[in-house]
C-alpha cells in the first residue's frame, strides 16, 4: 500500500509538505504543489481518513448502520445518505445489522474507534444504552423516537391508505400481515390498517410475522394460504413479503387481481417489474436518507435547527395487484 512517505520521495520533498497539499492548510509553492499531485495520481495514493481525522482533530467520518442490506428498500435509504455527505466532503462508514443486537453494539463500537462524528441508524431500539450513551450526535432513519432526531414516513397513515383502497376495490375477506412487533414502524402501518378495517366493520383476520427478511418471506406467504384460504384481499407488511404472496398465489392457481388482491409497502424498485406489477404504499427512501444526512450534519456543525422530527408522506401507487375502481 502506496504510503505518504512514498510520495513525498517521489515528489522530492519532505512528509510535512505532503500533508500541507493533502489538507489545504500552510503555504506550498504552486510548482512543489503541483509535484506533489502528480505524485498522489501517479501512485495511487489515498490518505488514511482516521488518521487524517486524528492529526486535524476533526473528522468527516459518519457510521451508517442498516438493519437488512439484502433488503432492497435499505439501500435506497443508503444511497440518498451517500449522496448527501458526498456533496458535503463527509464520508461514511457502514455496517448492517442483520437485527441483531449483539452486532448492533459491534458496529456503534467499530464506528467509535474509527473517530465518526456522527451516527445514522436504522436501528429497532432508539432508546438503548449504546444510544443514550454516544457522546456524539445520532440521526434515526425509518424509525421513530420520543425525543431523538429522526426522520420517518407516516406508517400509520399508510396502513390506513391500504386498508381503504383494499376495501374500495371489493375485498371481503382481508388479511392483514402484522410485521415485527418490535419494529416501531412495521406495528404504526399494522395499526392503522386494523384501525381504518374495524371503524369500516369489514371482516379481516392477522397473520403475525417476524422479520422483513427475504430468507423468510415464503415460509409466511405459504403460511397466509394455508390458514386463510378463502382471503381475497392481502395487505403486506411490507413488498418483500407482498412479491412472495403474489408467487404462492400463482401457484396455488389464484388469479390476481381478480381472485385475491395484494396492497405491499416501501414501494421498492422491484415492485414495479413483477408481473402483474405490485401496487404499494410509496415510502420516500432516498429523500429520507438525504433529510437524515442533512440533519446529521447540521448536529455535528452545531447550526440552527428547525425541526429534530422529520415526518414524510406517503402515498398509494395503483399498479396491477389491485382491481381498478369502478365510476
């Protein structure tokens, strides 16, 4: 690895000019400036960010911890953090979770040590010790805190969409998909829907899941047909889980939209490409990993801010699991 005792003796000057190019600080000549980049592009050279960090007393380190890279909805949320810090000179660290708190509290450590000025997380338990406990500010994305900077999409009010637009295109018998009972937003969207389906007087039943995961996305669409073989109308915790129901449909020889119907949510790029394609609630992932990023750093840079609490709307997108609505 190409080191910056390596350019400096290309370049024919010593390690202390290198680091005044490299961080824009004390005066170089333009002809020794010039030498010394030459020397960086032809080298390959990339300087150690932590060190950097250690030696300005100021890092642009920011830990990114995700629940589920595999996932597609995280990385949407990721890469609208990414962009963000880019265009603001930070750079991130990133770890995922797999919704395991042992590791959870492995990653916060590694960020520690690396010097981050900051933490964004997506994290199932706000309120925990290794948060309270951070010295530095934290951003919470897609999940939502009392009295902690967050940045979120109104669940409830989504489940609510769901469960009305289900019912305005004919379903009678509806199951509703409860998610993770320990994530804060999947139990917000499960609520709303129930809320809006009991004040309605509509008959629904709830299957109960435990994870968004890919791996376990089947076992619970295989589940949903095996108790409630006569629901023609599916609310899905979320469209991992809502993409398996619609393949358990095809094979059972259900017709959808015709047979059963399937509302999922997040609105993941995927959703669009499935055959029918999948209607949704539209969460917007990328713009609230932007809001989050912006948030975060306005902490770190101690400006003024406005609003700690960052709620986005969501909205329905009609595609070909649902029926069309007749005038």
């Amino acid at each position: 690895m190409t080191t910056i005792k390596d350019v400096a003796k290309q370049a024919g000057v010593s390690v202390a000019t290198v680091s005044r190019v490299l961080n824009g600080n004390g005066y170089v000549h333009e002809d020794t400036r010039s030498k010394v980049k030459q020397s960086i592009r032809e080298l390959n050279y990339t300087p150690n960010e932590v060190a950097r960090s250690l030696y300005k007393r100021k890092s642009k380190l920011i830990g990114l911890l995700l629940p589920d890279i595999m996932n597609p909805y995280f990385p949407q949320l990721a890469r609208g953090v990414e962009d963000e810090m880019q265009e603001n000179d930070y750079r991130l660290i990133f770890g995922n979770s797999d919704e395991k708190k042992q590791k959870e509290m492995e990653y916060i450590q590694t960020f520690v040590q690396n010097n981050v000025v900051g933490v964004i997380s997506s994290t199932n338990d706000p309120e925990a010790n290794m948060y309270t406990g951070l010295n530095i500010p934290v951003v919470f994305l897609d999940r939502t805190s009392n009295d902690r900077p967050s940045v979120f999409a109104d669940g409830r009010e989504g489940g609510r969409i769901a469960a009305q637009e289900m019912m305005l295109r004919g379903s009678k018998e509806i199951t509703v998909m409860q998610g993770p009972a320990d994530v804060r937003p999947a139990l917000e969207r499960f609520e709303g829907a129930v809320e809006v389906l009991e004040d309605r007087g509509a008959a629904y039943q709830v299957l109960k899941t435990t994870s968004f995961s890919l791996t376990d996305a089947e076992g619970f669409a295989y589940e949903l047909f095996r108790q409630y073989p006569d629901t023609d109308g599916v609310i899905a915790s979320n469209d991992i889980v809502a993409s398996a129901v619609l393949k358990e449909a095809h094979r059972l020889e259900k017709k959808v939209p015709e047979d059963v119907q399937i509302i999922g949510f997040d609105d993941i790029l995927l959703s669009s490409l499935l055959a029918p394609s999948l209607s949704t609630i539209h969460q917007p992932a990328y713009e609230m990993g932007r809001a989050a990023a912006r948030l975060l750093i306005e902490l770190i840079e101690g400006q003024h801010i406005e609003r700690s609490s960052i709620e986005f709307p969501v909205e329905f997108m009609e595609r070909q699991t649902t029926r069309k609505v007749e005038s």
